[in-house]
C-alpha cells in the first residue's frame, strides 16, 4: 500500500534526493529541434563552433529532467506527496549547461512552511536543485507549492 506523505510530514532544512536520470543525447536533440532549436542545443556541427564547445541540453528538456528526477521521490509506488499544485517558481538560475551523457540528480531542500488560509492544505517554499555527476548545481530555482494535510479522524 503507498503511503502519503502530507504537509505535517515536512520538516524546514531537510533535504530530500530525486532519483538519478541521464541526459540522453538523442532526446535531448529530439526536444531541442520540437521546441528550443538554437544551433548549439540542435545542431551537433554549429554546436562545436559555439562558446559552449558542443551540444548543450535546452533549459526546457533539463527542467524536464528535473521533473523525471523528482518524480523518484513524491511519486513512487511505495510513497506519495499529497501534492496539490504547484504556486510558482521563483529565482530558476542556469549555472552550468547540461551535456550528453551529464548524470543529474534533484535535490529539494524545504526552507518553509506555513498553513493556508483554506483548511486542509499548507504552503511550502524549498529551494529545488539539480546536480550532475560531479556534484555541480546545473540549475536552481525556488518552487512554492501546496500540499495537503494530514486528515483528521
């Protein structure tokens, strides 16, 4: 049985991991010719003449890897966050570009919580990052989202 994981449950300053995804070079291509198609996130050749030396991930496909991170830790068969929506996304900072091959890994850490003025439900401000192989922030950004809390019997 999945056990949820409510608003009550989080705690300021833990951090939780996301699991460990790849940014593959064929779909990292694929996203950036559909939705982002600078030469240096889909062209392999103008890529290599670019400041960046060679192909680099579209912000939007390492957001999605993010997302594909995360999912390992609110949405699993074993745990489920009680997760109601997301509110906003402040401060998201590109620090480093994503390559082909790059290992990533989320880590969220919760800054704050506060209960909303609608019953069942709180407030929550972490701070959202992902890492590569090397223990390098890729990208960063707050997110403040609602959560529900625990029922009462």
């Amino acid at each position: 049985m999945q056990s949820l994981v409510y608003f009550d449950d989080l705690v300021d300053g833990r951090t939780y991991w996301g699991t460990e995804c790849c940014a593959d070079k064929e779909e990292m291509l694929k996203y950036a010719r559909k939705n982002d198609p600078w030469p240096f996130h889909a062209d392999v050749e103008a890529a290599k003449k670019s400041g960046f030396g060679g192909i680099i991930a579209s912000g939007g496909y390492s957001i999605t890897l993010g997302y594909r991170s995360l999912t390992g830790l609110y949405n699993t068969p074993e745990t489920a966050w009680a997760f109601l929506g997301g509110l906003k996304w402040p401060n998201l900072k590109f620090h480093l570009p994503v390559r082909p091959g790059d290992r990533l890994r989320a880590r969220m850490t919760i800054q704050s919580k506060r209960k909303s003025s609608k019953p069942g439900r709180g407030v929550v401000t972490a701070l959202t990052e992902m890492l590569n192989q090397d223990g390098d922030v890729v990208y960063s950004h707050e997110v403040i989202f609602l959560i529900a809390t625990r029922p009462t019997a």
